[in-house]
C-alpha cells in the first residue's frame, strides 16, 4: 500500500535552465508493467485522456508501441485533425515518450513503489520547434492542468481494473 495520504498529482513547473518542461507525479495501484502496457497501446490513449483532445488511434497505427514506432491519432482541438508521433524514448516498463511535428516530447515515467508505481507525465518543449507558438496559445499552463487531469484518469482505470 501507498504510504502517501495524497495521491492526488503534485505539479513542478519549473525545470532545468529553460523551465520548458510541464510535470506531475501521481500514485497508482498497478504495478509498472501494467501501465506501460496500456501506455505502449495507442489504441488506448483516449481511455486516460485527460485534455478531451484525443479521440482515438488511427487505423494504420501500430497495436504496439516501441522505439522508433509511428504511430497516428485523431484528435480534436476546436476543430478535427490528425496528428502522426514516433516513440523517441523507452525503456521498458520504465520509460515511454513519443513526438510529433511540433517536435515537443510526451514522456512518462513509472517507478515501482510499494503498493504501485509512482508514474511521472512530463509535456518538454525544451525541443519545440516554436516554443513562442506554445507560449501565445498557452500550451503549457493548459497542458499542465491535462497532465493532471490524465493522471486522475490513470489511475482511476487501474482503481476500477479487478
């Protein structure tokens, strides 16, 4: 069991010499290998979706993911687009992240805890190839509340899986 009384996300905003990466760490009752699975399934991605932009993966989109896959998926800003990622970091059931044209990072991070895993959403943009585009259009405050709106997402299906 958890030893933390929250477990709700704990958001850090400020990190390394460019602050350009939005985090949040939160507890969930499922050991590592489990989360990575579904975080290494796009066809799965909607389900933890916490920005309500993802709507599902496109069909020629690999059921696994690992290094160097490409992988697409419909989604919904405003309007409908598609968006194509390709895995740049993982380590397996440690590490996953993917980037797409906008060349920003999703990364997560799972350490094994008692109990779980301590799984850490990281939105970097240290690489964004327009980071005043993010800034003008707020990306990073409003990916910051999606982190942890996902995080809440994460670990409820894993609260409610038997």
């Amino acid at each position: 069991m958890n030893d933390n009384s929250d477990d709700r996300a704990n958001a850090d905003t400020n990190d390394g010499e460019s602050g350009r990466i939005e985090r949040a760490t939160r507890f969930v009752p499922a050991p590592p290998e489990a989360i990575f699975e579904l975080l290494s399934d796009p066809g799965s991605h909607a389900l933890i979706d916490g920005s309500g932009t993802v709507r599902g993966a496109r069909d020629a989109s690999p059921e696994r993911l690992t290094l160097g896959s490409k992988f697409g998926m419909q989604m919904r800003l405003g309007v409908p687009y598609r968006i194509t990622n390709e895995v740049v970091e993982f380590d397996e059931p440690t590490l996953i992240a993917w980037r797409h044209l906008g060349g920003h990072i999703w990364r997560y991070r799972l350490e094994p805890t008692e109990g779980g895993t301590t799984v850490t959403e990281e939105f970097d943009w240290r690489t964004a190839r327009s980071p005043l585009a993010l800034r003008l259009m707020r990306a990073p405050t409003r990916n910051r509340t999606s982190i942890e709106a996902t995080l809440d997402r994460l670990a409820a299906h894993f609260s409610s899986t038997p």
